[in-house]
C-alpha cells in the first residue's frame, strides 16, 4: 500500500511540474483594430435613366357592358360568367314573341296601304279620263254658242259644270293617291323599326372574349340600357398610371418608354389631353402583352423614362454626408481622406458623380465608409 500511495504522489509532482511548464505561453502580438474597409474604384461609365418612379393599375384594353336595346323580360340566357365568346355569339334575347307580332301587324298595316294605292290609282284612271273628256266638251260647247249660237247657253253652262265637277274628283282622287303613298312611307318606316327592334332583342358578343359579369337573368325585366352581361378582351392589357403635373410636358404620346420592374419597356399610347383641376394629376396609359403573372386589378411598378445617358458613376454605399456636403473617402497609405462629390442622378443603387477628376485612379470605400472619420486608418478589402 505504501508503495502505491508513493507512486501517486510522485505522479501529482509530475503533473505539477507539468503544468506549471504549460502556463508558460509567449506574449501575444498586439491586435490589428483598425476598421475593415472595402474599396472600388470609379466607374467610368454607367448607364442612367432620368425618369420618375411610378405605379399603374393593370385593366383590360377592351371591355363592354352588354345592355339591351329593347325593353320587355329576358326570355333567355345563353352564356354564363367565365365563358369564353365569340364577336357575334348570342348571349340573351328580351320578349321575342311581342317582338314578332309588331312585325307581323307592321307587315300588314303596309300590305293594307299599298292595296289602298292600287286602288287610288285605278280610280285616278278612270277620273283622268272623265276629266279629259269634260273638259273637251266644255270648250266645244263654249265654241259653239259663242261663235252661232248653236246651242244654247243652258247646254254650255251645263257643259262647264261637268267639266268642273271632273277636275274636282280628279284633285280628290290625287290627294287620295298622295295620302296612300304617305300612310305605304309610314308603314315601311314602322316595319323597319319593328324588325330592328327584333333584332335588337337579341344581344350578341361585341367581340371574342370573356365573360366576367352576369346582371341579369332569364325571367329579369330589362329596359333599355339595362346591362345584362359585362365582358372583357383578356388578349390585351393595358397600365393606366397616374403623374404630377409637373411631368406632363415631358411625355409624349407614342415615343416615351416606360420601364416596369421586370426589365420590359413599352412606349405610351395615351396621354390625357388636359390636366384635373383637383388632383393636379394627368393619365397614361400603356398597352402590354398578356402574360400569365398579369391580371386586371393588378398594380405595377414602373419608371418613366424620359432621358437615358451615360455617366461616371459610384456605388451609392460610397457617399456620405460631411458637414451637409456629399463625400467619399479615398484610402492613401492605409489611412482615409474625404473628398467631395457632386453628386447627380441616381439610379439602380448608383450615382452619378459630375466631378469625376476628383477621384480619378483613387481606391475608394464603397463599404464601411459610415464608420470612419478624417484620416482614420483601415484595412482595405478590394473589391
């Protein structure tokens, strides 16, 4: 036992001694705490877009309210809300059957004066002729009596009067002949509203598309403009975008671009004519291709571009604020100096520098700049 416990004890001398030795570590190399900076240099040339910022809401070019032309109850229904249809496919069609009867009675008030003229125009015939023969024997009467006295002025006074009593129901019978032609004028006209109004009754696609809204139903009163169905053309897409007034003068219809979040441009198809007196506010308006990730209601972002050039330009993590001037900090021998920055458009997380000279060749801090102050060293992280 003794030998064991002298045994542990030389062990724990060991260990002690041991460990003594390892607590002997070298002094450590004092830590480098001067701010990690990440530089760049000035790009030379960047593209630019000088516009403004804006957003518009996504529509169907084309849309329609289909309301009836005619008034009476809906006898039928033939499309539904999704369905997709065709420029001239039927969609309802509004009391028919009154519809009809208006056509038929009109078609017979008009055969009933046309047959009233056949018959105005036999009796004109006859007349004409009793006419042409009255006045003959009137003025031959006349003749004779005043010429010899051949027969006596009772004959010729009875002459002239038939020839009168003639011309009479001759006018009569015209007036008769022209009130025919009238009554046939105006039962053609009531014909042809009757047949319109039938073929009003029934509402048809203004073009191919889809419907999106179903008012009224079979069974329904409709009176005239009462809207049935509502539709869309789903093929085209419009963004209507409204701008400050500022900016009216410098867009023109058919030439500025609009650029939306997706990198896609399209050119403005229309541009209001005036500015609203209260909102101080004008409309755009710009046809787009339909895609599937688009939808009417929708909003979009967008820039609208009025001019495009190319400048030198920074990362705009580059600029700072000194004493209300815009600044960037340039790295020289491991240590920072400001140098100021005129500073003009900025665009896609950049701007553009006016002063280029100023920094030409420099490393500049494009990272970690807001932590430093006049001639503060750093560590420099290329970019």
């Amino acid at each position: 036992m003794g030998k064991k416990c002298g045994s542990f004890a030389v062990a724990l001398m060991v260990l002690a001694v041991t460990g003594g030795c390892k607590k002997e570590a070298k002094q450590a190399e004092p830590l480098d705490v001067r701010p990690l900076v990440k530089v760049g240099r000035l790009l030379p040339v960047y593209a630019f877009i000088d516009g403004v910022q804006v957003q518009g809401s996504v529509r169907t070019k084309f849309s329609a309210a289909v309301a009836s032309r005619v008034t009476g109850a809906i006898d039928a229904v033939m499309a539904d809300e999704g369905d997709q249809v065709k420029a001239g496919q039927p969609l309802f069609q509004v009391d028919k059957a009154t519809l009809e009867n208006r056509v038929r009675l009109s078609q017979d008030d008009l055969n009933v004066a046309k047959a009233g003229l056949r018959e105005a125009e036999a009796a004109l015939l006859e007349t004409e002729a009793s006419y042409a023969k009255a006045e003959v024997d009137a003025g031959r009467m006349r003749k004779l009596y005043e010429e010899n006295k051949a027969v006596t002025k009772d004959t010729w006074e009875k002459a002239d009067l038939q020839f009168k009593l003639a011309a009479a129901t001759r006018e009569r019978v015209r007036a008769a002949v022209e009130s025919s032609t009238v009554r046939i004028a105006q039962a053609e006209t009531a014909l042809s509203v009757a047949r319109k109004n039938l073929s009003d009754s029934q509402g048809v696609a203004p073009f191919d598309g889809v419907i999106t809204r179903k008012r009224l139903d079979k069974g329904d009163f409709a009176g005239m403009g009462a809207v049935v169905f509502e539709m869309d053309d789903p093929r085209v897409y419009e963004v209507c975008i409204s701008m400050n007034a500022a900016h009216y003068d410098r867009v023109k219809e058919g030439q500025t671009q609009v650029r939306f979040a997706n990198g896609k441009e399209a050119a403005v198809t229309y541009k209001a004519p005036s500015v609203h007196p209260v909102t101080r506010t004008f409309e755009i308006r710009v046809t787009v291709e339909r895609t599937p990730d688009l939808a009417p209601g929708m909003i979009r972002d967008a820039w609208v571009v009025f001019r495009r050039y190319d400048a030198p330009a920074l990362p705009a993590t580059a600029l700072g604020l000194c004493g209300g001037t815009n600044v960037v900090f340039v790295v020289r021998n491991a240590k920072v100096a400001s140098v100021p920055v005129d500073v003009g458009l900025a665009w896609q997380k950049h701007v553009e520098v006016r002063n280029p000279d100023a920094m030409k060749d420099a490393e500049i801090v494009i990272e970690g700049m807001l932590l430093l102050n006049e001639g503060d060293g750093v560590r420099v992280k290329k970019d």
